[in-house]
C-alpha cells in the first residue's frame, strides 16, 4: 500500500533475521550515568546556578550515581567554573566519576583538560555528529573528513591524559545520532576512535556511547542496531556499550530496556526525564522498572518524594502528577472495583509468597509504595467514581475506623452522593465527616442520655435496663427486661413507641488504646417492609456505644421516612 503521508518516509528495519535480544532478560543493572547537570540543564528555561548545581550533585551521589556528567567545561565560564569547584574543594566522592562533554575540536578539548586538571578519577566524554544528515547538511563534511576528526581528536586526548600523571582519565566517544547513522560508517569510526585511545583494558574500559539523539525509530529498531554493533565490533571485552536515548516519540524507557537486552552495559540519563525537547530517558522509571521485577539497581530511591521536591525546587520543573513511581497520584486509586481490590489484596498480602513466589503481589500495584517512601494512607482517593469498598479502606487506613462488610454499601452511597453534589474529590477528613454526621450523630428526635443495664440478681441471665433518652428535647426514662444489655435496651425502646423492629448481628470494635480508646458498635436495625438502616454508636463503654447506636440508627430511619416521625 502506497504512503499515505509521502512527507514523511518509515525508517528501514535492521537486517538482523537471527536477532537473539528479544528472547533475553535483563539480569543485572546497567552502570547508571546521570547527564542531568550537562544535558539536562542546558534544557532548563532557567538553568541551574552554582550552588544550585553543587546541591544537586550531591544528590545524584547520595542515590547512588557513580558515573556523573557534571558539565560541557569548553562552554563556558559556569561549567569550567563549576567542574574547578568540584575538584579544588574536594566534593567528589572516592568512588565516583565526573564527566565532561567536548566535542572534537582541538581549542575545546584542551579547554576540558584544563578544567580537569588534578582530578583524581574523570572521563572525557567526546562525540561528533555520524549521520549523513548532520554532516551532509550541518557541517558539510564528508565520511573520511569526519573519520579524520574523530583521529585526530582522540590522539589529542590520550596525549593530554597520559600528561595527566596520577589521573585516572577514561574516555567516552559518542557518534551522536547513532540511530540515524548507517551502521557499518558507526562501526567504522568507533573502531578508529577505540584504536587512536589505544588504553582500553578489561578493568579499564573505553565508553561507547551510541544514541538515540533524536527518536527517530521505534524501539526495536535500536536493539537490533545495538546487537548489532556488538556483533560485529572487536575488543569487546574492552567496551562498555553505552545507551543515551531520547524520548521524541515517548518511548526512551521502551527503547532502553529493549537495548539493554540487546547487550547495552551503561544507560545515560536523567531524573525525571529532564533534557531538550522530550527530554532523555527518565532514570527514575527505568530503574524502578528493573527493581519492581527482582534487580538491584544500586541506586536509592527510598526516599524519592523527597528526591522530587528538591528537583522540582532546583530546576523549576514540576514533576508531572501522573509521571511513574514519582507522581502524585501513581499509588492512587480513585475507580471503586481497583480501590476494592488494592484493600483485598493488602489484607491477604501474606498469602502471596506461597500462591505466587513473590513477597508482594497486590492487584493494581506493581511496587509497594513503601519502598519509595509513599504511604498507603494516600493510595485511595475518594471522588463520584469511587466504590464502597474504597470509602471502607479510607475510614480503616486513616482513621482507624473498620466499617463491616454488610455496612459497606451503605456507607459508599453517603458517600458518593456527598462527592455527586460537590463535584470533586473529597478529603479523608470528608469522608470521617460524612461517616460521623450519617451514622454517628444523624439528625432526629432521639438522642441517648445514658443506659443502665444490671443483671437480675436471681436470674443473671435476665437484664433489667433502665434508659434516659431526649425525645424532641423532652428527658424520658423507661425501664426494660431483656435476656442480655442489647435485648432489654429494644425493649424499652419499644416502649417510646419504636415497635416491630429486630437487631440483627452486630459488630463490635476497640479503637485507640490507653486512656483514650474507646468502642465502636455497628448495629443493623431491620425493620418489616423498611429493610436494614446501620446505626453506629462510639463511647468509652461498648454497651454505651450500642445503645447509641441503635438510637442513631433509629434517627435514620425516621429521617430516611421509613418510618413515620412518630414512632
């Protein structure tokens, strides 16, 4: 079929037939390698200042980032300044690597050298643009007079690193565009570059960094290229296979993960996805990705609210609110049959080693929240769309008050017709506000003074009750047998002219401990053609609560006019 948009032309597959990557899994962590304060910042409307780039670096190396491009040092006064301020103030850590970027031009490179000089450890990032369209229509060059360049240029790094005595200098080459570069011209200048290095060993490999500048491919296409490479490249053993994808058309963490199977080594990237245009692959995501499925990343993202605060607060960029694992509402449920479920699955989340292998398995929930720092009190949200079984889990999570099933569809339609009428999300506290003014305290004649129940003293089985209630603001009392507190307290209700109506089981619950707990009782009162109506009682004394409760439950059916105002 022709193209029915001949402005635009589909990229060719890769000729690999035997491609091996789709078959594979990932199985260890990729050597993780920020690009934040270099690629990252240079796409921030305001970019970063000094001190703002020193607290941000420190950030990258407390979660873990070992490999950390801290500047284009030839650019500028700012990056040449602030890679000098790493080195001379001791802020690097033992372990970790500062990277600077140039490109292959003799005055740049010698300007990145100065800036590192005395730099304990330290990679030279150089790259030149490989695609026929950057130098056919940028810089008007031909294939052998950028493979020169790049000689030319990798021969002047090496000198000036052997010159640095004590440093340990590694180097990285990218052919920017890798991805739109013919594969065989890619393979040619990354095999010029790692012979004009010529110090590439097994513990001290060279970077190879191939990426996806601009996505131009679907995500297939870069393992296909990046298996490959690694085919048909020699040494190796002396390569780290770097990834750097982009994410033009929303795919970097697709793309990467699909490299990664494809043999990639290394993944350069940001928090957050920060970068030009889209942005780079978003670091964050893809590890998280690779732990939620059993990998050490190495990287520490326990605490990552905090980690998206102070990002947010340093670039100016708000992390969006659905963005993976960081976003304000990824643990949130706001549909009735997910937030049912999520409540399901914690309750009889010890069931799910020995059913399914694995110490969290929970519906809707790929990762625990705790692990990131998020708590479970914020994963259900309450809106016109959610269920009872969600209303039920906020009122348990956050308040500690648990609702009996049989009370759950009662308690979501008060709910829902609350969220109906305001027609937004509703708090917690709103939703403790509705449980409280719909079944604890619901308006009506009847409000209970106090409850005497005593045992006969011939007879324990048998309970006299002595009840004080307000009808309409007038005090009554009215005396009652009963064959327990519960039977006698209908009794007398029955004589205030509450007649016909059953208790059916109730449930009971201790809230809080020490002086301040309290008890909850949750009674079902039935009545002949009227059906069931909850009426919730809390107080110090269960017995008190009961009687509450059955007063609050006789109110709503008043209200509900299920029964006339007189009875």
């Amino acid at each position: 079929m022709a193209n029915s948009v001949p402005k635009y032309v589909a990229p060719q597959p890769i000729d690999l037939p035997d491609r091996q990557w789709p078959d594979r899994m990932i199985r260890k962590s990729p050597v993780w390698c920020s690009v934040d304060l270099r690629d990252g910042n240079q796409a921030l409307p305001n970019p970063l200042g000094p001190d703002q780039k020193l607290e941000y670096f420190k950030l990258l190396c407390d979660i873990g980032f070992k490999h950390i491009e801290v500047a284009f040092p030839s650019a500028g006064r700012d990056d040449f300044g602030f890679t000098r301020r790493l080195i001379e103030q001791g802020h690097i850590p033992d372990d970790v690597f500062i990277m600077g970027l140039t490109q292959c031009r003799k005055h740049l490179i010698d300007k990145t050298f100065e800036a590192l000089a005395g730099i304990p450890r330290g990679i030279v990032h150089a790259y030149c643009a490989t695609s026929d369209l950057h130098m056919q229509q940028v810089f008007d060059l031909s294939r052998k007079q950028t493979v020169d360049m790049v000689s030319s240029a990798v021969g002047q790094i090496r000198g000036l690193a052997d010159a640095m005595g004590d440093s340990d200098i590694r180097f990285e080459f990218s052919p920017e565009e890798f991805t739109d570069t013919d594969i065989d011209f890619a393979l040619e200048i990354c095999q010029v570059a790692f012979e004009q290095w010529g110090k590439a060993t097994q513990d001290k490999p060279m970077i190879l960094n191939l990426p996806a500048t601009v996505e131009r491919r679907p995500p297939n296409h870069y393992a296909d290229m990046i298996e490959l490479f690694i085919r048909k490249f020699p040494s190796r053993e002396k390569v780290l296979i770097s990834l750097h994808a982009h994410n033009d058309q929303g795919m970097a963490v697709a793309a990467t993960e699909l490299a990664l199977q494809a043999g990639g080594d290394r993944v350069e990237g940001t928090l957050f996805g920060h970068g030009e245009r889209t942005g780079n692959v978003d670091i964050v995501t893809l590890a998280n990705n690779l732990y939620s499925r059993g990998i050490d990343t190495h990287l520490d993202f326990s605490q990552l609210n905090n980690v998206a605060k102070t990002v947010e607060r340093l670039t100016g960029m708000p992390v969006y609110y659905r963005q993976p694992y960081s976003g304000q509402y990824v643990f949130t449920a706001f549909s009735g049959s997910h937030q049912d479920a999520i409540r399901k699955g914690l309750h009889r989340l010890s069931e799910a080693p020995d059913k399914f292998g694995a110490q969290w398995k929970v519906p809707y929930l790929h990762v625990d929240p705790n692990d990131l720092g998020r708590q479970f009190e914020r994963l259900i949200r309450i809106n016109s769309q959610s269920g009872k079984g969600g209303v039920a889990w906020v009122l348990e999570q956050d308040h500690d008050i648990e609702v009996p099933k049989a009370m759950h569809l009662e308690l979501g339609e008060a709910v829902q017709k609350y969220s109906d009428e305001v027609g937004r999300e509703i708090s917690s506290q709103e939703v403790l506000d509705i449980f409280q003014k719909e079944f604890v305290e619901p308006e009506g004649p009847f409000s209970l003074i106090g409850y005497w129940p005593r045992p006969d003293e011939a007879n324990p089985t048998v309970v006299h009750g002595e009840i004080r209630v307000m009808v309409d603001g007038e005090p009554k009392t009215v005396t009652a047998d009963g064959n327990g507190p519960i039977s006698a307290f209908v009794h007398g209700l029955e004589k205030l002219g509450a007649a016909g109506f059953q208790v059916d089981n109730y449930h009971e619950q201790a809230v809080g401990k020490g002086a301040d707990a309290y008890a909850m009782a949750y009674v079902p009162l039935k009545l002949p053609g009227a059906g069931i109506l909850f009426g919730v009682g809390k107080d110090p004394n269960i017995t008190q609560a009961a009687g509450r409760a059955m007063i609050a439950g006789r109110n709503r059916m008043i209200r509900q006019g299920k029964i006339p105002l007189g009875q």
